[in-house]
C-alpha cells in the first residue's frame, strides 16, 4: 500500500517544474510585444532566436555539469538547493537588463539554475517514490512545466497592456517565485535514501525511508525489504565500478543510454516548443494579425497543454509508456501536415517588418480557423503522450550506479535540441513557412516506428528489474519480446511483508532462482484453478 506522504516528498519538490515551465514560455508573448521590440531596437530573427536560446544552452551545461560533478557528491537536496540559487540570480538579472548582452547573460545564468534542477528533481522523485507510483508521481513534474509555461502565457498577455519595460521586466521578474519557493521547499525535504546508502549512511536512508512510507516506524517491514534492496544493489554496484562515458555512450551500457537519449531526443523533435517558444509567431502566421488576439490564442493554448496533461499523469502507470508515445507521434504527425498543408494551399505569403516573419493572409477565413484549431490538437496529442514520458522514462530506465550520469546526458539531450530549435526556429518560420510543419510531420511518423521497435516497457516494473530488461543476450527488437512489452513487474515478492530482491549475479542481474517470476506464478495459479 502506498502512504500518502510519499505523494507530499515526490511532488513538493516540483516547484522547480513552474520555474522550468516558466522559463519555457517566457520569451513566446514577450517577443511579441513592441514594448520589447523597440527598447531593444527591433531584434533580428537571429537575435530574437539568440535571446530565447541563452537559457537552453545555460540549461545544456546546467544539466551535464551537475550529473558529472554535483548529483553524488553534493547529494540530491543540496544541488536543488544551489541550482535555485542560481536560478534565482539568473532571473533577477535579466528582469533588470538595459541591453541585449545583460539579457542574455542573465538568462545564460538562469538556465544554468535550471538545467541543473529539471536533472536533479525528476532524479530525486524517482529515488523517493514507489514503483506503484512512480510514473504518476514523475509526471507531476511535467504538469507543473506546464503549468508554468501557461502562467507565463497570461502573465505576458496581462502585462503587454502596460506602456514601457515594466510590460517585459515584470513577467521576467516574477519568475523568481517559483525558484524562491522550490529553495524554500527544500530545506525541509529529506535527503534521497539511494544516495544516502551509496555513500554509506544507511541509518539515515532508514530513517528517510520510514519518515516517507510508514510514518516514522523504521521497523515496518516494507521499509526493511525496500533498505534491503536499495543495500543489496548498491553494494553489488560498489564491487563494480560505474560504466565510464564511453561505457554508457559505446560500450556495455550504449543501448539503454541511446534508448533514454532518444526519449528526450524524440520528445523535443515532435516540434513542440515551435509552439511553446513562438506560439504567437505561428498564429500571427495563421492569420491571427493584432499582438493581442495571438497572446491570446497563445493563453488557450496553454490551457489545452495543461487539461491534456492531466490524464497522461494519472493514468501514466495504467496506459505505460510505449503505446502512449508511439500513437502520440501519429497524432501529433496527422496535424503538423495539416497545419503545413493548409498554409501553402490558402495562404498568400506577407512580410512582417515589426516581427520579422513571413505570414499568411486567408482569404478563406475557414482555413485559418482549422489551421488555428489544428495547433490545439497537436498540443493536445502530445500533452496527453509524450509530455510526460520524456521524464519519467530515462531514470527508470537505468540502474543506480550510471543514473546520475547518464540522466544527465538524457536531461541534456532536451536543451541541446531546444537549444537549436529557440536559435533557428524564427528564421526558419521566416525562410521555409509552410514546409517547417511539414518536416515535423515527418519526424513525428519516424518516432512512432523507433519507438514500437525498439523501446522495452518500464511501467510497473522496479529500479532493479529494468536491468534485468537489458540483460546480455536480450534482442534489441523489443517488439518480439513479450516481457520487454508487458506492463507490470516480472518478478513476484511481497514488499508488504518484507520480501526483498537481494541477490544479484556476475552481471547484476536479480538472479532468476532466488525469485518466482511473475509469469510463472501465474501459469501457477491458472494451473490450480482449472484443477
Ligand atoms: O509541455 C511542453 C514542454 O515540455 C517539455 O517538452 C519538457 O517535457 C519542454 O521542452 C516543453 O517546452
């Protein structure tokens, strides 16, 4: 049974996700605004790219060097606590920037803040929490992201009715909220029981354990088998060095890293943050011509990012992880080429010298309409598939001893990728329109094959058993592996009453005859049934 204050210790923390989230959509309706064009001398498109991606590349170096030198030296809650700091700083700096250089700097900053927190909070929920719940609980995180971008969303739409920079400084300087209150949160959060047994404190992660699922009784028995486990693997683990980077990305490990790496890498090629970064670009593109009516648009469409959410979050551990993605990318592939194909066969190509983009004037007022509501499908699909996965998959995915690097590297993937697609994004919607939603479509087909052949299932399954997934030997075509394609576990004890996996062969696999494998038990009890 699961005790609701795991729920408070993996969610609290998720402030960090608003920060992020914020961060996300705080350019979109800023960039729109002439308040922000004329004080810094209407930007090129390269330029408006250049200020929306200093945050993404100060979040790709945030998330590689906390996985390389802070996650296990520091410790989970110490990092969170100085990538708000930091984040903090950032955000206070660019609300008050008089020029593009401070800007950038600012934000170069905040991003680092921020690369570091998104690794190191998912790490840490998925350290925290129960495999029963561990999915949900992850893609919280992704529902406050979104939460954040549709704050930032109306924030922008409320100030760009003020005259002056407060219109721009102000949305840029409550951002700080959210990293304010994550550090404030964090100081009252315990420690994560992996990293403490990993560095030999194996009274405190007893203690955290009990604190978060039996209400401080360190003699439950699910907290011994859960310590039992975390000892077990951990010390198998020290007896065998962690996999070097040409280990994860080469060697032994490459084919669970390039699987993570691809979660993040797929997520951000559905295109989604053309959206989040230039939503008011793409609906003044679709006919939507005053600043205010595609702030507008932009608000509702945060909204449908954050309803769609919902359900991907709550039923996460239900529908698992490969089905979702691999019907999202067909959803998500069917609207870009609609969008892309309406725009080329109705729209009349116009320039736009405040924003510097090519729009689309429609005669046809009912193709602009569709194109409109077919950008709100698109979010949708991918709200309700690959939001969330792109998170709670990688650090499910590997074993303890490579997690810090190799999330890291996963984390990383999605601002390396953002960062390119923030700097390039508004040139290509000037340069190529119509055809930019067309090679979207295309990528969003290629995910959902990638994905059907080649990515095992982790919903239900523990930390220790998705190992066993990768074990030597294993075909790398998921598709003909029923185990790799099954929700659930694939070994059967009772946590409840202190039945622990604790034995670990050469490889670290959970040795097969000291556990009843779930299909065994099974054919088991469908045996004495029909007797
Ligand atoms: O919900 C949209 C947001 O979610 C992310 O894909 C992260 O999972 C961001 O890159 C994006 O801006």
């Amino acid at each position: 049974m699961v005790r609701k204050a795991v729920y408070f210790y993996g969610i609290a923390p998720c402030t960090g996700g608003l920060a992020f989230g914020y961060d996300t959509g705080s350019m979109s309706g800023i960039l729109a605004m002439p308040q922000f064009l004329t004080y810094f001398k209407n930007p090129s498109n390269f330029r408006q790219g250049g200020i929306t991606a200093s945050i993404l590349a100060g979040a790709f170096a945030g998330s590689l060097l906390t996985g390389a030198f802070l996650a296990d030296r520091l410790g989970r809650k110490r990092t969170i606590l100085l990538g708000s700091a930091i984040f903090t700083i950032g955000c206070a700096i660019s609300a008050a920037a008089n020029n593009i250089e401070a800007l950038v700097a600012g934000r170069v900053i905040n991003g680092l803040g921020n690369g570091c927190l998104t690794m190191m909070v998912t790490m840490y929920q998925s350290e925290i929490a129960p495999r029963e719940i561990r999915g949900r609980i992850i893609s919280v995180f992704q529902c406050f992201v979104n939460f954040g971008i549709l704050i930032a969303f109306w924030i922008q739409f409320g100030t760009s009715h003020i005259n002056g920079s407060a219109a721009w400084r102000l949305p840029m300087g409550l951002q700080m909220i959210a990293t304010v209150a994550l550090h404030v949160t964090m100081w009252f959060m315990p420690e994560s029981p992996r990293w403490l047994v990993q560095k030999d404190r194996q009274e405190e992660a007893l203690q955290v354990l009990a604190q978060v699922h039996a209400g401080g009784d360190i003699n439950d028995p699910y907290v011994q088998a859960e310590l039992a486990e975390i000892v077990a693997k951990l010390s198998f683990e020290k007896n065998h060095p962690p996999p070097s980077y040409f280990d994860l990305l080469l060697g032994s490990q490459r084919r669970r890293m390039w699987i993570g790496i691809g979660v993040q890498f797929w997520q951000s090629m559905t295109g989604i943050n053309v959206i989040m970064y230039y939503a008011v670009f793409l609906f003044q593109q679709a006919g939507l011509g005053a600043t205010s009516s595609s702030l507008l648009a932009n608000g509702l469409q945060g909204v449908v990012l954050n309803v769609f959410t919902y359900p991907n979050m709550y039923y996460m551990d239900k529908w698992g992880r490969r089905w979702p993605m691999v019907i999202g990318g067909v959803g998500m592939g069917i609207s870009m080429m609609i969008i892309g194909v309406l725009m080329k066969a109705y729209g009349d190509p116009v320039f736009d010298s405040l924003t510097q983009k090519t729009n689309f004037d429609f005669t046809n007022a009912a193709a602009s309409r569709t194109i409109i509501a077919f950008v709100y499908i698109y979010v949708a699909w991918f709200a309700i598939t690959w939001a969330c996965v792109a998170w709670v998959y990688p650090p499910e995915i590997f074993s303890m001893s490579m997690r810090g690097r190799a999330t890291s590297m996963t984390t990383a993937t999605n601002w390396f990728i953002n960062f390119w697609f923030a700097l390039y994004i508004p040139t290509a919607m000037a340069k190529i329109s119509w055809k930019l939603y067309m090679i979207f479509m295309a990528l969003c087909y290629l995910m959902s094959v990638v994905v059907y052949l080649f990515y095992p299932e982790s919903a239900g399954k523990t930390l220790e058993e998705m190992d066993f997934l990768f074990s030597k030997g294993r075909s790398v075509w998921t598709f003909l592996d029923p185990e790799a394609t099954r929700i659930g576990a694939l070994f059967q004890r009772d946590l409840e009453h202190g039945e622990a996996l604790t034995v670990f062969d050469e490889d670290g696999m959970v040795l097969k005859d000291k556990v009843r494998q779930v299909e065994d038990v099974v054919d088991a009890n469908v045996h004495g049934e029909e007797k």
